[in-house]
C-alpha cells in the first residue's frame, strides 16, 4: 500500500467537517432519472497526479512522486501504477487518461521505448481487470521532446513528422488495448509564433492528414471511439491552431475530420481564449460535438492555463446544465488539474479531488435544479415568441426571401423595441437555485 494512512473515501453528506470525505458525491444517489456515477464518470489524469511534482519555471519539485521506487526506472513506472490504481480505488474512480510518456520514461529509441509500453500496459491491464477501472482516453505527448519545438503535424521537419506518427500509431494501439472510449489530440506546439518564418496553410493541411491517418489505422485495428480535439488559444505557442470549439469545429469541417471528431473542452482553455466554460460547451454541443471534459478552472488575475481543482459552484453548476441539456457526455471528466505548489503531501492529492467531484456533484445537483425550476427555459422560449408564428415562423421555415420581408418591414412602421434581456432578474434566478434550500 502506498497510502496506507488514507482509507477509502465515503459520502458523509453536507455537514460532514471530515477532510477525508465526500459532502454532495454520492456515487448511487439518483439525479435527474441517473445515478451520479453515471452523470460524472470522474477519470484521473495520470500526468498531473502520478508524474508531475510541482516544478514550476522558479523552482523545483516540492512533492515527493517516487513512491518509493527510483525515477526514470521501469520500476518507478509501475510503483506510479500501484499508486494510480491504489488511489482510484480509494477515491472511487473509475477512469484515467494518459499520454505515452507518463506511463513509461523515454528511451532513446522509439523501439525501446515501445517495448517499455507493451510491458507498463500488461501490468495496466491487469490492475484494470482487478479492480475494474477503465480508460478514458489516450493521448501522445507531441510537445515535450525538443524534437516537437516546431510542433509535430505542424513541424517544418519531414522527419519529426515521421517520429509523431510513429507516437500516435503507438498510442492509438495501446488505447486500444486498454480499452480507451476516446482518443485526444491537444495541439500544444501546433501553432506558431511568427508569420515571418511559417506557411500556415502547409501546417493545417498536414495537421489534418495526420489526424485523416490516425483514423484510417485506428479504425483499421478497431478502435470504434471519438477522436477528440482539445482546443486551447495559446500556451506554450503563441497562436494555436485550435484556439477554440468553434475554430477546431470549422478545422474538422473544411478537412471532412468532423464524423470521427468530438470536442475535449478544459475549462481552462475555455477561458484562456477569452471565453467563458460554458461557452465552449455550448458551442460544442449545438454542433453535435460536444464529447468529454478537463475538468479544472483557471484563475482570472493570471493569463496562463493554472490546471486548478474545481472550485466554482456558478462554473461546474453551469458546465453541468450544458451536460445536461445535451443529453450527457459520451467521454467523462479528466481532472487536468494538479495540486498547487505548496500543497505537497499526500493527504493534499486526496483533498483535491475530493474538492473536484464534490464541485461536480454540487454542480449536478444544481444544474438539474435550475432545469427542473424552469423559469430560465421559459423565460427563453418567450423571448423567441414572435418566430412561433406570421413573418416570424415564415423566417424559421426558411421560405422567406428578402424582398417579402423588406415588404413587410416597409408597411410596418417603426418596430418596437425587442423585450427586456432581464439578465439581472435570470441571474437572481440561478443564486436563488444556488443557495436556497
Ligand atoms: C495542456 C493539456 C494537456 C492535454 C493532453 O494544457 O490540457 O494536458 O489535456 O495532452
Ligand atoms: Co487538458
């Protein structure tokens, strides 16, 4: 055991003082004709919570990732799948999500750094059998290696090319060994910094040939998931291809991409591009692509992606409706989110979870209030009232022309003003929902 001071973690309700336990995380209590564990599958992003340690630009790592074993070792990489599973089971969890290089450390050659894979994803699988945790999604880590500073389907390099779809090959195998609902694509270096040295047009175009590939071989070896992209503004380049849903979303269009494609919105990401969470959810649901989530938030005095725990009941209440209005998502919710800095031991990786599904299920919880309430549905279907019938229903059909509603505009007088948006009176409606009862 590697938290053998830490048991598995129960639903104790609202007022529970316990740290240790879950207030509104109820995995078997029933929401809106569902259970929460159906609403919410939770997954653990294996990078943040088994890898990463803390380093930041100023400063080493402060928490200890060992787990007893020594780094950069086939036998820490299994100590971290101990850990994983250990700390899944304990906080009930039943997915995780992964890139390549967080499961095995890097060899030199690819073909040894396959192999390591095939050996780390026996023992995955195993544990998966043991305890019936399963894999969300795979992924590719496209960015890290110096090799990927030009990207990898945008680089300038034929060669690094060649060495990205080798990775995603790799990858897309082993999703598929393990069972993976989805496939990601986080474009971090696929974006530039400068016009002065880049062809745009050349980049995008062998951006989607990699990603035409990808399908062509997943499908062909039988991985019947979505593919997602996950589509950030910037960081770590300057301009991204993928700055947002509807950007991504018009990309897959344009290159034929959008039936093997769903969307993987980070609420980070959301907002870095100058949008809201619930924004980009919506953008992607009423396209028909709205697939899975990175569950975490940003922190509005600081432009870059901070991969907080969820803490914000008005974001995960509002993430929640948009699930809900779409009928929920066919991926889950990846806690992309690592503890801060100085929060380093132990206890603190279970308190941030806990913090992130109890934000969830409050959120859940609220959100099918706010439906069930009505008020803000109504107030919406009212304000459209003058499509439901006359010029108005004429327009929805799309049999009008120009010329007949210049027509009609010209023998009408001056309109009246639209009605009131009543902004003010809906968001006294959601803090009503919110803190009342
Ligand atoms: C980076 C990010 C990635 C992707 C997977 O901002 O979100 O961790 O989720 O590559
Ligand atoms: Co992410």
């Amino acid at each position: 055991m590697l938290f053998p001071n830490i048991d598995k973690i129960q639903y104790e309700g609202p007022n529970s003082k316990n740290p240790l336990a879950f207030k509104f995380y109820n995995p078997d209590q029933v929401v809106a004709g569902k259970t929460m564990k159906e609403h919410l599958p939770f997954a653990m992003a294996w990078w943040h919570n088994l890898c990463a340690g803390g380093s930041d630009m100023f400063g080493r790592e402060t928490a200890d990732k060992s787990f007893g074993a020594e780094k950069g070792t086939m036998e820490h990489a299994k100590a971290k799948v101990d850990a994983g599973f250990e700390f899944m089971q304990k906080l009930g969890i039943e997915y995780f999500c992964f890139h390549d290089v967080d499961i095995v450390p890097e060899a030199d050659d690819i073909k040894e750094t396959n192999r390591r894979l095939d050996e780390i994803t026996d023992y995955i699988l195993e544990k998966m059998n043991q305890t019936g945790i399963k894999c969300l999604w795979g992924t590719a880590n496209m960015f890290s290696n110096p090799r990927f500073m030009n990207g990898a389907g945008s680089t300038n390099s034929a060669d690094v090319y060649c060495f990205a779809a080798a990775q995603v090959k790799k990858a897309l195998e082993l999703t598929v060994k393990l069972g993976g609902k989805g496939y990601v694509f986080w474009g971090g270096r696929e974006g530039y910094e400068t016009l002065l040295n880049t062809d745009v047009k050349f980049e995008q175009e062998n951006i989607a040939n990699l990603m035409k590939m990808a399908v062509a071989y997943g499908r062909s070896i039988g991985f019947t998931g979505d593919f997602y992209i996950e589509p950030k503004p910037k960081e770590p380049m300057k301009h991204q291809y993928d700055f947002d849903a509807a950007t991504a979303i018009g990309f897959l269009r344009y290159y034929g991409l959008d039936k093997d494609f769903k969307m993987n919105i980070e609420a980070n990401h959301a907002t870095l591009a100058g949008h809201t969470f619930q924004h980009d959810l919506r953008i992607s649901a009423i396209n028909g692509m709205l697939g899975s989530i990175d569950a975490n938030q940003g922190d509005y005095l600081l432009g870059w992606d901070t991969d907080e725990f969820p803490f914000d009941i008005y974001e995960t209440t509002m993430c929640m409706y948009e699930v809900l209005k779409a009928g929920g998502l066919t991926g889950g919710f990846n806690f992309d989110a690592k503890n801060r800095r100085p929060s380093y031991t132990v206890e603190d990786m279970f308190h941030a979870y806990i913090l992130g599904m109890d934000a969830f299920a409050l959120g859940l919880l609220k959100a099918a209030k706010i439906i069930e309430d009505g008020r803000i549905e109504e107030f919406i279907a009212e304000r459209y009232s003058s499509y439901n019938s006359g010029i108005g229903a004429k327009i929805r059909s799309g049999e009008a022309t120009l010329e007949e509603l210049a027509a009609y505009a010209e023998n009408m007088g001056a309109p009246a003003l639209p009605g009131s948006g009543r902004q003010e009176y809906l968001e006294s409606i959601v803090n009503n929902v919110l803190f009342c009862g």
